[in-house]
C-alpha cells in the first residue's frame, strides 16, 4: 500500500534552508539542493522506502541515505529501505561498476558496508570470497569462458523470439501505468507524457531490430561471432595494461586497479578496458550479486508517523526482464506501483514484487551513489 507523508515531516530531515521538496505523485517525493541538484527520490509506502534515486548533489551518497534512514525511523510503520543498487564512478568519462569492483577488492558491495544486502547475503559472501582468492590469471580466463557461453545462450533464433516478446510485454505494461498514474502538476504531466513516448518507441525499435535479425539470422550469426572473437583478442592482450604476477590472486590485483582509479589518472585505454572488463565480470554472473537491497530499521525513542493515508494504486500484470546487467533486468511491482517515470519500480504486496522494475528502468538508469 502507498502511503501519503506529512511535507513538514521531511522537512524535519531535510531543512528548507538546505534542501527543496517536490511533490511527484501522492506518495513521491525528489529531495533537491537549491542549485537545483537532485538528490533522491523517495517512494513511500506503508512498511518501507523506496529509494528510487540517489545521485550526489553537493552531499556525499553516504550522508543522504543516513537522513533517509532517520526519517525511517520517524515513520512507526516503516520496517525497512529498499533500493537497486547501479552506482558507479565516472572516471574521465568511463562508467565504473562500483558494485563489481568492491566485492573484488573487499568482497562486498558499497551499499552492502552501509547495512543495505539482499535475502542472500550470507551465501554472497561465501561465493564471492572464493572468487576473490583466485588466480587472478584463472580468473580472467574462467570469465572469458563463460562470456562465450552467454553469447552462444543469447543468439539463438528462440532467444531473439523470447526478447520480442518480451519488449511487447513491457509495452502492455508501461502503456497500463501510465494510463493509472495521474500526477498533479502539469509541467510534470508533459514530461511524464514525453517519457512514456520515448520508452514505447526505444522498445518498438528492438522489436523491429529483432525481427529483421530472424530473418536473416545465418549472416548475422557469422559476422557476430567473428566480431565477438576479435574483440575477445583484443581484450585478451589489453588485460597487461595492468601488470600482474602469475601467482597474483584477483583481490590484490583489483586492490591495485582501485587505488589507480583513486589516483584520478586519466589514461583512457586503461578506463575503456576496466569498464568493459567490470562489465563482462557482471554480465557472466560469476560473482554472485542480488543488486535489489533493504535495510532493516531500527526503531528509536522518535516516533512520529507524518503520514495522511494510504492508498492502493491499480495493479498490472508482470513482465519478464530482458537484457543488461542486473540493474535492468526484470520487471518489479504492480500494487503501490507508481507509474512509468520512475527509475526502479515501486513495490506494493509481496506477491506482485516483480511487476514494474523494467517500465522505470529510464531513470534508474541515472541512479549514482558513490562514497
């Protein structure tokens, strides 16, 4: 169930000396610098928050999510924080998993040293710990390995059947959101609208890509496999870009390529090989990482509610993910959902979890938390 929050209660965290409120939906809210940074966005809803966006803005990730985790336990209601966690760094331009890189240097994930993990975090670690204390050399060979058996999995005729399918799923699905959400202002209501446009012809021009693949799938196999070798070859003598010793495991050589990273050199061969590189590790699964996380909250001696009802907005019916990383696959939440706009999809009722997170994967995309 949605939940209506009291303005002046958000206020009480964020000051409006500091901070700018603005009203999205019934239960959404964009927390803003005056220089008009965005901050967060914050979805409530009767036992939780969600956390649909956090960008830095003048303040450290860090100290953003504290104050959402005091406002928390202000609310009696609210027993845990949900996000998606797809920070990363822009280094030069170059997008860093940041997720990918601490669990290989410290074995868990940023958001995870702040309290935010997953239903299996226990097993995360244990996998995870055995990965980091490889060979960094097997490593890099067993992810290689493992990339050509995702590529070989994703370019069969039935594969390219199944994303068509499911980008005419999700079309149904942001088409029913956005025709439930109302928003109240009318500015917002424009964007909103141009939104849902973009989405639905993003989807209409792979459906369109896929179908002309089918039909000359024989030749685009053949030339995709033979882009696929040489760019395997080319990441293979890349890796030397970033010395190591054969008897390295892939903690201590990732402990290296962090502190370069810090360094804030700009080497660009280097920034373009990690990005793919981090990337390639995630698209594998090799590390294990449920990247949809809560916090449990606390309560203390504050109680206050704020809150002014709670409302249930319509339901729809789900989706299957379709491609990317972890951060874009999937779809989340029809009950309590909130429209097509947003950046992970909100959730209602345990059982309709998996509803929304693909129609609001626009914004999420734009989701940065760094330390």
């Amino acid at each position: 169930m949605t939940m209506e929050i009291d303005k002046t209660l958000l206020e009480r965290v964020f000051p409006p000396e500091e901070y700018i409120i603005e009203v999205w939906t019934h239960n959404e809210y964009t927390i803003k610098t005056h220089n008009k940074q965005e901050c967060l966005t914050l979805s409530f809803f009767t036992d939780h928050i969600y956390i649909d966006l956090l960008k830095k803005c003048g303040k450290s990730g860090t100290d953003s999510l504290d104050k959402v985790y005091k406002l928390a336990q202000m609310i009696s209601t609210v027993k845990y924080i949900e996000l998606e966690d797809v920070a990363e760094l822009d280094e030069c331009g170059y997008k860093i998993n940041l997720a990918i890189i601490k669990i290989l240097t410290k074995g868990k994930s940023w958001y995870n040293s702040l309290g935010y993990v997953s239903d299996n975090y226990e097993m995360e670690k244990t996998k995870n710990k055995e990965i980091i204390e490889m060979k960094y050399e097997d490593f890099v060979d067993r992810v290689y390995e493992l990339d050509l058996e995702k590529f070989q999995q994703t370019n069969t005729r039935e594969a390219y059947i199944v994303k068509i399918q499911s980008y005419i799923k999700q079309i149904t699905i942001i088409t029913q959101l956005f025709k439930n959400q109302k928003v109240m202002d009318i500015d917002k209501e424009a964007d909103r609208y141009k939104a849902f446009q973009r989405k639905i012809l993003e989807r209409q021009q792979h459906i369109a890509e896929y179908r002309e693949i089918i039909e000359n799938y024989e030749e685009h196999i053949k030339e995709k496999i033979a882009k696929f070798i040489l760019e395997q070859e080319e990441y293979e003598r890349k890796r030397l870009l970033f010395p190591y010793t054969t008897d390295e495991t892939v903690k201590a050589v990732f402990t290296r390529i962090l502190k370069y990273i810090q360094s804030k050199e700009c080497d660009r061969d280097k920034l373009e090989w990690l990005q793919k590189f981090l990337d390639t590790i995630n698209k594998t699964g090799i590390l294990q990482y449920d990247n949809t996380l809560k916090k449990t909250v606390s309560k203390g001696s504050t109680g206050s509610t704020g809150s002014t009802g709670s409302t249930g907005s319509t339901g729809s019916t789900g989706s299957t993910g379709s491609t990317g990383s972890k951060g874009s696959t999937g779809s989340k939440g029809s009950t309590g959902s909130k429209g097509s706009t947003g950046s992970t999809g909100s959730k209602g009722s345990k059982g309709s979890k998996k509803k929304t997170k693909k129609a609001k994967k626009s914004r999420r995309k734009n989701k940065v938390a760094t330390p």
